[in-house]
C-alpha cells in the first residue's frame, strides 16, 4: 500500500509544467516570436513557431505575447566528413585521389525568454547540424558507367536523388537543419518550467 502511494504521489508531482504560478490549471501563456536576427527567409523562425505551437508550451502570438522569445543565429559552418577514393587514369597511370562525398553543416543560435522587456531565463546558446550527402565528380567516370552491352550510361537516373552538387545537398538539409533547433529551443524553455 505504502509502495503505491509513493508511486501516485511521484507521479503528481512531476506531471505538467508551470511557466508562472498565477496561470490557472488548463490555461497556457501567450508568446510572441519575433523574426530570427539572420534568418534571410523566415524558415527557422517558422520551425521554432511551429514547434512550440505543437508541443503546448504556449500559446503563439504574432505579437503582444506575455512573454517574449528572442533567437538569433550566432554561427554556421559546413564541413567534409565522408571522402571515398577515386582512381582515375591519367596518362595511362592510376592515380588514386581522395574525393569529399559528405558534408556536415552546423548552426548555433542563440534564444532568450523575455518578460516586460526583461530577460527571465538564458541565453539559451543551442547548436544542431545535418549530414548530407553529394557528388563532386570531375570526370566522366564519376558521372557513368558501362553497362554489361558496353553502352556507357549516366548514374544520375540510378542515384535516387543522393548525387547532387555539393551547394545544393546543403542547401537541402536546411529543413532538418532548423527543425532540430527548433526542438532544442522547446526543449531548453521546457526544462526549465
């Protein structure tokens, strides 16, 4: 008996969250999301709405929110983590170069929770990143190859969309990119209430 009034007592006591102890039961706070400083197009500001919005945090105001979230991206860098070798034949000898096939590309933004136009927790300083994959081909034996009748055919149809330049497979891991700061940035205000 003792064990399972221990048991429900836990568990009450770690249910739900409390940003502020005047918000009654069921009510949830209102928060404005102003445009992330460095966000050209809108799309982290977006993420970071969206994710807040889905986990119930608060409620998402365009302004005028009793508390206020500030996020501004403080760095970016892309780096080469995946190389293969390339054995090309130039002038009759194999060389075996060294090739980059993946990238990594890291954000650091930083978030601080306002109220009245006073700063109540952080600067939260949160970095995510995303691989991806490219092709950076310099020959046409990068980009082909000879079928068993000896017609030389172009791997792009067989690639499944993996063998794009390099500019745009990091342009395409923008979207998971932001979507895990996003979650970092619900995740560090939600720890906290």
């Amino acid at each position: 008996m003792k064990n399972f009034l221990f048991f429900n007592l836990l568990l009450l006591a770690s249910c739900g969250y409390r940003w502020q102890p005047g918000f009654p039961d069921g009510m949830r706070p209102t928060l404005s999301i102003p445009f992330v400083q460095g966000d050209e197009d809108g799309a982290l500001t977006a993420e970071i709405t969206e994710a807040i919005s889905a986990s119930g945090l608060a409620d998402v105001r365009s302004y005028e929110g009793e508390y206020t979230l500030e996020v501004s991206i403080v760095g970016e860098e892309t780096s080469n983590i995946g190389f293969r070798v390339d054995p090309q034949k130039v002038y009759g000898k194999v060389r075996k170069n060294l090739l980059a096939i993946e990238g990594r590309r890291s954000m650091t933004i930083e978030a601080l929770l306002c109220s009245g136009g006073e700063a109540i927790r952080g600067p939260y300083r949160l970095t995510a990143d995303a691989d991806y994959d490219y092709v950076d081909g310099d020959s046409a034996q990068d980009l082909t190859f000879v079928d068993a009748a000896g017609a030389r055919l172009t791997v792009l149809p067989f690639s499944l969309g993996q063998l794009e330049s390099s500019e745009s497979a990091a342009l395409a891991s923008t979207r998971p990119l932001y979507r895990r700061l996003a979650q970092k940035v619900v995740d560090a205000i939600s720890s906290e209430w």
